[in-house]
C-alpha cells in the first residue's frame, strides 16, 4: 500500500476522498521510526505524518508519550525530563519492533548536551536501536552546513532562551541574533498563529546569521520553512523537520523532498 499517495477532499460530495495502491505484500516491508513524545505536543505527530506523506511505502512512525507539560528552569520542569521516564517509552516503542528511535524534543538544548548522549546510550544498550535526538540532530546539520552563527527563533521564555544560547555556545555554535515568544504552557506553544511564527521568524535573523534555528517540537513553523526561506535568504533548520529527517537517516531512509526547505531537498547536508 501505498498509503493514501494521492488524497484530497471532494467539496461537492462532502467527502474525503483517497486512492490505495498496492506495491506492498506486509507492513513488515516499511522501516519503522520511533519518537518519543511531549505529552502536551500538538504538533509533531502531525507534521510528522504529513512530512511521510511522500515515503509512506518506504517507513512509517510510531509514537510513545512522557508527560511534559510546560518549560521553565526550575525542579519541576527537569524532573520531567528524567532520564528513566524517557528511556521507559523507548521501551515501549521498542515492542513494535523498530529500526530507529528519537527523542523528538529539544530539552537537551537548555538542560545540555550531554542529557541527550546519555539517552541515546542508554536507548540503544537496552533496545539494540539506533538512537537520537533532535538536539544531537540540530548539530549534526550545523556541522555539516559550517553554520556557527545562528539566528534562533523559540517559544520560551528568557531564562530558558538564554541557557540555550549557552549550551549552543559551548560547541562553538554562536546564537547571534534571537527571538522568542516568552510562553512557558507547551499547550499555548502549539496554538500559535501561523502569523505569529513568521514575525517570530523575522525578529530571530540577522545579516551575521548563517541560518535560523526553530528550537521546540510543539511549534508548527515546519509549515514555514520553504516560504521563509525564500524571504530571509537563508536556510531555517526547524525541531519537527529535523528529526523526521534524523530519524529517516537512521533507519536507512534519504528523505529528500521538496516544498519543506533545504535541509528536506537535501542541500545542506553531505
């Protein structure tokens, strides 16, 4: 099956309409792609399965949720974040079974890096899988592409904004120009307008900026990237795109698309 390849709604029937083509014989042909979840997130599963659209006969994803409600530097928000909990939904995940798994957050990027290597170690000792993160994702694109100055665009609020420019900045990816939104809720991060996101876009670049980056999973600028990209003159590497785009690599698939940016046609890694 190739999984609703081509569907649309028909207005005058009032009707969902979808075409099933065969090139399948069992689901057990697609590579499988785990994500573990903020609880609250509203965004990326269905971003996620808009970016498959196009790779639907070639890998499908599956997701496990840890509840995360809203982001802040204190205890609480932390604790959310333990490394237990999160290896736990890996677990789980991993009953499917799978070919990869992704922490399809960002929290790493003000809690540090090193959160994340632990994870992805610790995910792997116990399922045998190939894992990552979209922290540890977001570097690897910025190595690749020689990006060391970044305009960043984020949701948060100031504490949490300057503790990521911090952790950026001590491997050498230099935040030189930024916005944010100021919102702590990860339920009002996923109900920003569109509008919103593209002024916050806008305020985050900079002349120095080798490219933006859209640190948070739970905010739909993926919707943006290629029309943004065309105004700003420069790439946007954005939380939901490149994990879908890691978690691709990993299990063996080149996700390379076009209409979600550069890093989807495959222009800014080798």
């Amino acid at each position: 099956m190739s999984l609703l390849h081509n569907f649309g709604f028909d207005n005058e029937r009032n009707e969902c309409v979808g075409q099933l083509e065969t090139t399948i014989q069992s689901l057990r042909q697609l590579k499988r792609i785990g994500h573990i979840t903020p609880s609250s997130n509203t965004a990326l599963e269905a971003i996620t399965s808009q970016l498959n659209v196009g790779l639907a006969n070639r890998c499908s994803h599956h997701f496990s949720r840890l509840r995360v409600t809203a982001v802040r530097l204190d205890p609480a928000t932390e604790d959310q974040f333990a490394l237990d909990t999160m290896v736990a939904a890996a677990e789980l995940l991993a009953d499917a079974p799978l070919d990869a798994i992704v922490w399809n957050g960002t929290s790493a990027s003000w809690l540090g890096l090193q959160r994340d290597e632990e994870l992805c170690r610790r995910i792997s000792e116990r399922t045998g899988l190939p894992a990552s993160t979209s922290t540890l994702a977001f570097l690897e694109v910025f190595r690749s592409m020689g990006a060391t100055r970044i305009g960043l665009a984020v949701p948060y609020v100031d504490e949490v904004t300057a503790k990521i420019c911090e952790v950026y900045g001590r491997v050498g990816v230099n935040v030189v120009s930024h916005a944010s939104l100021r919102q702590s809720v990860n339920v009002d991060i996923g109900n920003n307008s569109l509008d919103a996101i593209r002024n916050l876009l806008r305020a985050a670049d900079s002349p120095e900026a080798d490219c933006i980056a859209v640190v948070c999973t739970n905010l739909p600028a993926t919707f943006l990237v290629e029309e943004m990209e065309r105004e700003l003159g420069k790439p946007i590497i954005d939380s939901i795109a490149v994990t879908f785009w890691k978690g691709c690599m990993l299990a063996g698939i080149d996700p390379a698309m076009r209409n979600w940016g550069a890093l989807m046609r495959g222009e800014l890694t080798s």
